[in-house]
C-alpha cells in the first residue's frame, strides 16, 4: 500500500495520501530569500526581493517577486526578528507547504498546496504543540474527516466532507468523552437522524430530517431522562404538528392536536391533571388559526 508522504526536498515537492486521493510529485525550484537582506535587491531569474517594515524600519514581510507577483518564497516576521510564517508562491499563487510558528518556534499550522489550491492534509496545533485539528481537502475543497480535538487531546468534534459538501455523520464530544451530539448529512443535506446527549450521556434530544425539513417525531427528555416534549410533524407540512409536554414528574402539562378534520385541540393541565386551560382552532392549509 502507497504511504502517505508530504515533503519538499532536494527541489521536489512531493503530497501523495492515499486517504484523501492525491498522487502528487513535481520539480519546484523556486527563487529563496537571501539569508540576509537590507533592502529590496534583484534576485536570480528576473526575480526582485520585496520587504515590508513597520513603523520602525523592522522588516514584518519578505517576499520574491517576478514580474509584479509573488513568486519564490515569502516569509513573515515578528518583532523580534524571527519567522512567523513561511510559504512559497509559483507565479502568484501559492504552491507548496504554507507554514505558521508560534513565537518560540513551534509549528502552529502547515497546509500544502498545489498551483493556489489546497490539497491534502492542513494541520492545526495548540502553542504546546498538541494537535488542534486535522484538516483534509482535494481541490481546494474539504474532503474527507476534519477532526478537532480539545487542548488535552480529546476529540471534540468529527465532520466528513465530500467535494466541500458533508456526507456523513457529524459527531461531537463534551470534554469528558461522551458523545454530546450526532446528525447525518447527505450531499450537504441533513438526512436522518439526529441526536443530543448532555454530559452524562443521557440522550436529551431526539429528532429525524429530511433535507430542511423535521419529520416523523421528535422527542426531548429532561434531564432525569422523563420525556418532556414529543411532537409529531406532518408528512407534508413541517409547521402542521401535535405537540405533547410532560414536567420533570412526568405530568402531561400540555397537547395541541389536530383531529382528521384539520381542527386543532390545545389543552393545558395542572399537575392535578385538571384542565385550566382549552382552545381549539383550524388549519387553513397554510397555518394554524386560534
């Protein structure tokens, strides 16, 4: 099996990663910064050196240019002098790793490209260089599982992608492990179900989509895992539904139900189950009138 390999040596640039569908390799020899510089110079193959100071005359910027765009590499610095960032450009756009650094030298972020797209893998850190994130494109757009993860470690948050659409399940993580939500995506469409659980890992919402729209039933539990609402939409009117309500004891506190002749009942209770309140109204086709 091909292994994955990022890198840019000996003049070759180099993304081959099976995971996301990218056979990469190609000569790239572009014009580097002089190790040091004072002012804008010309460089080799027609190329000049372009430096942007702050207000101090501190160079914040160096970039090789050909022809009044950046072509070679381009580096940024901060106050002290060292490297913020670095990346390389072939004729305006970017081409090659594209490199962030924390103050102190640790890697912050690198992302590949190819010809001003961004292709493969793009990795994210925390200044004690643990992970942040693990980006995945194809063509400039997200391709595959972007991953997010907290400052310890744990994941945070999982999203597929295909073609810069989701496809998938997307899942999320409270801070402890557990799962705190999870939906379907079709073709960047929600289908399916979705769910949301609280810290513990007790299941508080429940619900089904198709596309925009929320069908079947929908269901949402108290913390104490008794149901508190249930509403059971139309097949094909999401703002036409029946509603139920219970407290925390599970006591029916309210309902609001339509009858197979459109008239809709709403009806409240005390927790005695005495009814202190009942209206009733109609669909019109389009809307509920009390």
């Amino acid at each position: 099996m091909t292994k994955e390999k990022y890198a840019f040596e000996d003049k070759l640039l180099t993304i081959i990663d099976p995971e996301v569908g990218l056979s990469f390799e190609e000569a790239f020899d572009p014009v580097l910064l002089p190790a040091s510089f004072s002012g804008n110079e010309v460089l080799d193959h027609g190329c000049r050196l372009r430096i942007i100071t702050d207000d101090a005359s501190n160079p914040i910027e160096a970039c090789v240019e050909k022809e009044g765009v950046r072509h070679g590499q381009t580096r940024l610095f901060f106050s002290d002098g060292s490297t913020k960032a670095e990346a390389y450009y072939n004729r305006g756009m970017l081409h090659g790793p594209s490199t962030f650094y924390h103050d102190d030298g640790i890697t912050l972020a690198q992302s590949w490209y190819l010809h001003g797209q961004i292709q493969g893998k793009c990795w994210q850190y925390y200044a004690d260089e643990t992970p942040c994130s693990i980006g995945r494109f194809k063509d400039n757009f997200p391709h595959g599982i972007q991953e997010y993860y907290y400052p310890d470690g744990t994941p945070k948050t999982t999203l597929p992608y295909m073609k810069g659409k989701l496809h998938g399940t997307v899942q999320l993580y409270h801070h402890n492990g557990k799962k705190a939500r999870e939906i379907t995506f079709v073709d960047g469409q929600r289908q399916g179900p979705e769910r949301t659980w609280d810290h513990s890992g007790t299941l508080i919402i429940e619900a089904e989509h198709q596309g925009t729209r929320l069908v079947g039933m929908s269901r949402r539990w108290h913390s104490n895992s008794i149901l508190a609402e249930e509403i059971l939409y139309d097949d094909e009117n999401p703002n036409k539904f029946n509603v139920k309500q219970w407290n925390v004891d599970g006591i029916l506190l309210r309902e609001g139900v339509y009858d197979h002749n459109n008239h809709y009942h709403h009806t409240v209770y005390n927790v005695d189950g005495d009814i202190i309140e009942k209206r009733q109204g109609f669909w019109d086709g389009q809307a509920l009138r009390l």
